[in-house]
C-alpha cells in the first residue's frame, strides 16, 4: 500500500504545480486584456480632451 503510494504521490505534485502554472498563466494573460484596455480608453479619454481644448492660436 504504501509503494503506490509512493508511486502516485510524485504524480500529484506533477499536476499541482502544473496547475498552479496554469493559473499564473492566465492570471497574466487577463492582466495583459485589461493593460491594452486601460491604454485604449486612456487614449480615447486624451483625444477627447485635447480636441475639446482647440488649437492653439499663434
């Protein structure tokens, strides 16, 4: 019994540290969606701003 035990349990740690890249991995990639979002409406917001201001008159 405690052979396959033995056997298994380095099987589990496989899978957990698997999983826990998984997770960081995705945790990045919903990081990156959300930066490319925030720049977006960054740039939005400051097209808005600088068009609302004028040109300025020399």
């Amino acid at each position: 019994m405690s052979t396959a035990l033995a056997l298994v349990l380095p099987v589990f740690a496989d899978a957990a540290e698997e999983g826990k890249k998984v997770l960081i991995g995705m945790l990045l990639v919903g990081l990156t969606f959300i930066a490319v979002i925030a720049l977006g409406e960054t740039s939005k917001y400051l097209k808005h701003r600088r068009k609302a201001r004028g040109r300025a008159s020399y």
